[in-house]
C-alpha cells in the first residue's frame, strides 16, 4: 500500500505531538493504572463456564464448557475449550409455524443453514488482552477487570432436523402432517471469535462473561430455492453462526 | 517511510519514559473520580438497531435527556424512533403504503426465506415498533478506570435503566401494505456503559430491550394472536453534559 510522502510526513508529525503529549498529560495530572493487582502473566487458568446460545432463528443451545489457558504476558495468552450442549435443537417458533402453516408444500425449501444445532466442539484459541482496569461498586469495593478478545479454530459436530410432510392419508404420519428426523453432521472444522470481561475477586478466583461466535462453512448441501420458473435445486454454501454467552468462574494460579 | 520509522521511534522512546511507575499497592476502593454527574443534565443522541429478532429488524435513533439526581441515580426520559411520527402514507384499504416514512423498519432474510417456503410466522411476530416515548430510572452503581496497553487512562459508568412508556406498532403484509397494530405500553431494561472524554463530553454504548405484548390478528383474519415480543437493541450515541459541579480531587495512586 503506498501511503506517499505527505501522508507520511503527517504521521510522524502525529505520533511525535500525540504520543508524548498524551503520556505527559497522564504522569502530571494523574497516574496510569499503575498498581496492577492482578497480573496474568505465566499463569495457569482453569474455567467452568455455563452457556447458552442468543441470536439464533430456530435452534438453541444450553451447555457448559471447559477450558484451560495460559498467559504468556498481561496482553496474550493461549487456550484450549472444550464444550458440550445438553441442550440442543430447535426453538420452539419453528414448530409453532410448522403446526399453525396451512400448507407444508415447500417445507423441504427451508434454509438447512438455520436449522443447524452444534452438540459439542473443542477449540485452541489465542486470546488478547489489551484492556485493565478498576471498578468502583457503590464505592464499598473494588474489583479489577481484564477486556479480551478471543479468536481461534477447531472442530464442532452438528445435527439438524430434516423436515418432511405427509402426504394426504398418509397411514403412517397422518393427513398433512409435518415430521422431524434428526440427521448427524460428520465433525466439522470450526474457527471461533468473540470478546469478554473477566472480573478478578481476589489472587486466585473470578468471573468471566463472554460472547463467543462460533462458525463454519456448510458447503455445498442440495437447496431447494423458489426462483421465478419454479422450484429448482442447487448448492448452498454459506456460514452457520452459533453465538454464545458465556458465564462462567475460573481459577488461575 | 523514514518519518514513519522515525515517528514510531520517538513515540516509544518518549512513551517509555513517560510512563514510568511505581510499586505495586494494595487497592481498597477506587478513588480520585475525575468526572461527576451530579446535578447535571444530559442530552444524549444515539444511533442504533435491533439485534436478536428472527424476522424484525429495525434501525432507529434516539434522543434521552437525563437529569442525574446524584452520582448514583438519574431520571431519564427518552423518544426512540423508526419511522417519521405522525405521518402514515397513502391510505390503501385497511394500511397505508410508505416504506420511506417507516425508514428504520424492515425485516430479515429469514422472512423471505420462510415465505418462499410457503411458511410464515403469525403476525404478532412481525410488529414492529415504530416510535417509543418513555420514562426511566437510571442507577450507576459502578464507575471504573481502565487502561488501554498501560497508554491512557479510561474513565467509565457502568448503569442499569429500567422504566417503561407508549409505543406505536405496526405489521407489514406480504402485499407491503402497513397495518397499524395499535399503542402499546412498552418495558424497557438497559445495560449501559458511558466513556467520559471530557467533563462536559461522553460516549454511550447502550443495550436496551424492549417488551410489549403484540395483540395482532391472525393470518387467516378469524381472530387474533397475543404474544410477548422482545427486542433488543444496540446503541452507540454521544452525550453533551450541563450544569452541576466538578467533581472534589482527593489525590490517590489509584
């Protein structure tokens, strides 16, 4: 990328005026958050963190995970997860419209990316910590806080409910009846994303709370897609989204 | 490039020295707050939209006025809004047509995608909310500091808001005719974080759900469908602060 002489110029010019204008304003008026009370650096963390999945159309998710991290200094470390959902299927909406729909004709049309439900994954990911600081409760107490970022990859098994109708008088499922049957994805490559707050209450024990997106590339599944000559079947690539809010406790040593 | 270079340089270098610190210490509580609200009046302007609804998306803006009481609670009124207030378009049968009066309301792929498997959701599910007014209560139990790579200080309120007000809804059937679906008193929970940048200058993230109950007549028009719909919404806006004080200087190393 050519960034010329004169946006070049414009930086330096920046970096000298901002950069230590800004830190000598910090040092005379007021300190930096500098008595740390919490480092994360070289340590170990274990984590319990119940979870359940927002922004899906029709499925839900209920688990729990665990994982294991290690800080290689205060703004980066590594970990493993691993989670698994007892919970996981389709919302209720989906069978509400399937129930009150006047007819199941095109039922077989809808998107499979939305039915997607994960049952477990298990990931390595690189967290990033670029945020410390202090909160003040109703000025009785403090509780220090790490902002982090997550990002990473792994792998994740899926299911999905493959809609069907009966046709009228059908002996077997009734007149007109839509029917569910629950088909096993092979084990998927997943990457994951996501960010979160991690509340320290004392050396040892916290809390986390996270976001956490986790995605895969479904590719190439038969769809049928309602198009102006009628219904016509073709591939679908697209991603499955899971997000996740996390709220956990962990212990780091 | 060489400025480039030489720009970085100098900015580490002086940086470095710059931020040079003391020992650790024990924290008790947080002290030295360096912005009060108290007795101050806010007018905040926000931009936002609807994030969790499967079929509904909205955009809206909005505009509160808070008047914080002390530095813990405040009274806060506000008016959210997705379409032009007052005007509904040309009248067709029973609705109106107009999609560029109802400016921040819209819905999913996920419609189209269930229509075009000759599905759809009840009509309860697809009102939408076209303007709010309401009233809450604002408390800020939590302010804190946060540094940014050990560069800059951060000062922020966390709050919560709860309260509740008049909403005005509408539905728009697969012919894009608008039906009013009537006015509703509508909940409202916030979660909010403020950054002050200045005494008199702060940003606001807000995440705000609203609740009613939708009381909408049904696809085949033979009686009416009640559901409890929820919306949550995510909002960035600035905030410009009036009166009050400046907040007492108790020095502090934290």
């Amino acid at each position: 990328m050519r960034i010329g002489r004169f946006g070049s110029a414009l930086f330096a010019v920046f970096c000298l005026l901002y950069g230590p204008a800004n830190a000598g304003a910090a040092e005379a008026d007021e300190p930096i958050l500098m008595n740390k009370l919490h480092d994360l650096s070289g340590r170990f963390e274990i984590s319990l963190t119940p979870s359940m999945s927002i922004l899906d159309k029709y499925t839900r998710h209920v688990g729990t995970s665990l994982g294991l991290g290690y800080s290689i200094n205060d703004y980066l470390g590594v970990e493993l997860d691993v989670a698994y959902n007892f919970i996981s299927g389709d919302r209720k909406l989906l069978d509400e419209i399937l129930r009150t729909a006047t007819t199941l004709d095109g039922v077989e049309r809808l998107a499979l990316t939305d039915l997607k439900h994960m049952t477990w994954s298990a990931s390595l990911g690189v967290v990033f910590s670029p945020f410390y600081g202090k909160l003040n409760f109703s000025s009785e107490f403090a509780v220090t806080i790490h902002f982090y970022m997550v990002a990473g990859a792994g792998v994740a098994e899926y299911r999905y409910s493959e809609l069907r109708h009966s046709p009228p008088f059908d002996p077997l499922f009734g007149d007109n009846q839509f029917h569910k049957q629950e088909v096993t994805y092979p084990v998927k490559p997943t990457g994951h994303i996501g960010g979160g707050l991690r509340f320290h209450f004392n050396e040892n024990w916290g809390m986390k709370v996270e976001i956490r997106d986790i995605l895969f590339y479904d590719q190439g599944y038969k769809g049928q897609i309602n198009e102006g000559l009628g219904v016509q079947e073709r591939n679908i690539d697209d991603f499955v989204h899971t997000v996740f809010l996390r709220l956990g406790a962990f212990y780091a040593f | 490039m060489k400025n480039i270079i030489f720009g970085l340089v100098a900015t580490l270098l002086m940086m470095g020295s710059a931020y040079a610190q003391s020992p650790n210490e024990r924290v008790h509580v947080l002290q030295k707050r360096n912005y009060s609200v108290k007795n101050k009046t806010e007018v905040s302007f926000f931009g936002g939209l609807s994030v969790d609804d499967t079929f509904t998306q909205h955009y809206a803006g909005t505009i509160t006025v808070d008047y914080h009481l002390d530095e813990a609670f405040a009274i806060e009124a506000m008016w959210m809004t997705s379409k032009i207030p007052f005007v509904n378009g040309d009248k067709q049968g029973d609705g109106y047509t107009g999609d560029g009066i109802r400016w921040g309301m819209g819905y999913t792929d996920a419609l189209e995608n269930l229509r075009s498997a000759q599905l759809s959701p009840s009509n309860a599910d697809l009102a939408m909310i076209g303007n709010f007014v309401g009233l809450n209560v604002q408390f800020s139990p939590i302010y804190g500091k946060f540094s940014f790579f050990n560069m800059g200080l951060i000062h922020t309120d966390f709050y919560v808001t709860a309260g509740g007000g008049l909403a005005s809804t509408e539905y728009q059937r697969p012919d894009d005719v608008w039906v009013d679906t009537g006015v509703y008193f509508m909940g409202d929970f916030c979660l909010g974080l403020r950054i002050f940048l200045e005494r008199w200058f702060a940003l606001r993230l807000d995440v705000r759900d609203f609740v009613f109950a939708a009381r909408v007549e049904n696809a085949t028009q033979t009686g009416f469908d009640t559901k409890i719909r929820s919306t949550l919404y995510v909002m960035f806006g600035v905030s410009l602060l009036f009166g009050g004080e400046d907040p007492v200087q108790i020095w502090s190393p934290y």
